[in-house]
C-alpha cells in the first residue's frame, strides 16, 4: 500500500487517541462542575459508565506495563509509511513533545491511578442517574 494511506490512517488514529484522552479529563472537569452546578446530563448513567470504563481502562493497562493499543497501532501505521516512530506511551511522548516534562513510567503510573479515583470520588459525589427500565404497557 502506498505511504501515504498508512501515515493518513497513523493519522487518524492520533485523532481518536486524543480525542478519548480529551474525554477522560474534560469529562472529569464537567462532572466535578456540573455537580457543583446541578447540571442534570452529567449524571447520565450511560456518559458517566462510559466514562468510568475509560479510565478503568487507562489504569489497568498502567498498573500491568500494557502500551496503550491506540499507541502501538498508530506507531506500527507509522512505520508502515516509513515515518519515524516514538517509543513509550502516547501521553509520555505528548507531554514531553509539549512540555518538555519527562518522568519514570512509575510516575504515569501514580498520576493515572490518582485520576482513576478522582473519577471513583466523582461518582460517589455526584451520582449518576440510575439506567431506566423500559416501561410496559398494557
């Protein structure tokens, strides 16, 4: 296949890695606010599950050494299109590209699991809403 398909695909997938990243943290930030607010939609059961899942997710893959999937898919892309390629996680290689802040993978590894429980006191804080059942009618 041609470079460029791979390095537009490496693209895309850079995409959704920083939109779901984007949806963890912003999504944190929206619900402290919206329950100190008392804005209803941030207790949707489906947004905060869905939410909940996603740091589950990011914690887990830290606490067993696993590089995010979205990571090693995009750099295999990468490579694929002959473009150079990083080494680590996403958000390590982000922020350094960024911030210059480099730190062991223990340190991501602490902050990770901080914001997975800031997450978990979000939700005993400020509920969710419980799923509703499907009504019958008679």
């Amino acid at each position: 296949m041609h470079a460029d398909f791979y390095r537009n695909f490496a693209d895309l997938v850079l995409v959704t890695h920083v939109a779901f990243v984007a949806f963890v943290v912003v999504g944190l930030i929206l619900i402290l606010c919206g329950g100190v607010l008392g804005w209803r939609w941030v207790r949707n059961p489906w947004f905060r599950m869905t939410h909940l899942a996603g740091i589950a997710l990011v914690v887990v893959q830290a606490w067993l050494g696993i590089i995010c999937p979205l990571t090693t898919f995009e750099m295999h892309l990468r490579d694929r299109a002959g473009d150079p390629t990083y080494s680590g996680t996403f958000v390590a290689h982000w922020l350094h590209k960024l911030l210059f802040y480099e730190a062991p993978v223990w340190a991501f590894t602490v902050c990770y699991t901080l914001f997975g429980l800031a997450v978990v006191v979000s939700w005993i804080k400020f509920r969710p809403r419980p799923f509703r059942s499907k009504a019958t009618t008679a």
